[in-house]
C-alpha cells in the first residue's frame, strides 16, 4: 500500500469545517481532503501556492467565497509521506495571519 499524508487540523479549521453550509459545500471539502490526504500537491484540481505573509501554504477553491488553506510539513513517522496541516476551510484569507503565530 503506498503511503499517504497524514491530515492534521487546527481548531479554526475543525469549527469551519462544522458551519460550512450545505451538503455540496461539505461533500466538496471530503472530496478535496481526500486528495490532499493522497497527494497535496496533485493537479487537477488546481492549488494556489500562496505568497508574502502566507508563504509556504497552499489553498483550493470550494467555491467562490471559501477556500481550503493548508500547510505541507514533513512527518517523522516512517508510516506516511508527509502532513497536511488545515489551517482554515471555510473564509478567504483575511485574519489568517492571527491564526498562524
């Protein structure tokens, strides 16, 4: 079996994940999560490399108005190839700064 990402969260991530509304909107999340948790940097469906105060994370489209944001670190367990941090999963970009340190 090939190795997959391991998927971590913050708990901004957890409680967006919890309001995003709609059953598409929550069924498209599970979609990308899966893939992010197989291969972050696969394409499609497109990422976004973000740069300046956001560098070294990564974003997909949900829709129009919500993004997943997460981060790709390297893992110490031998068991996967890396981790995928969800920083947010429902809101674009702003106030994420505040998140992150």
């Amino acid at each position: 079996m090939e190795k997959k990402y391991q998927l971590r969260w913050t708990k901004a991530a957890i409680k967006e994940f919890e309001l995003l509304n709609g059953d598409k909107l929550k069924d498209k999340a599970i979609e990308i999560l899966n893939i992010l948790e197989d291969n972050p940097f696969q394409n499609p469906p497109p990422y976004e490399k973000l740069r300046g105060e956001l560098d070294g994370l990564y974003s997909r489209r949900l829709n129009v108005r919500h993004r997943i944001v997460y981060e790709v670190v390297q893992s110490d367990d031998p068991g996967y190839k890396g981790i995928v941090v969800i920083v947010r999963m429902r809101s674009h970009y702003r106030g994420m700064m505040s998140l992150l340190f």
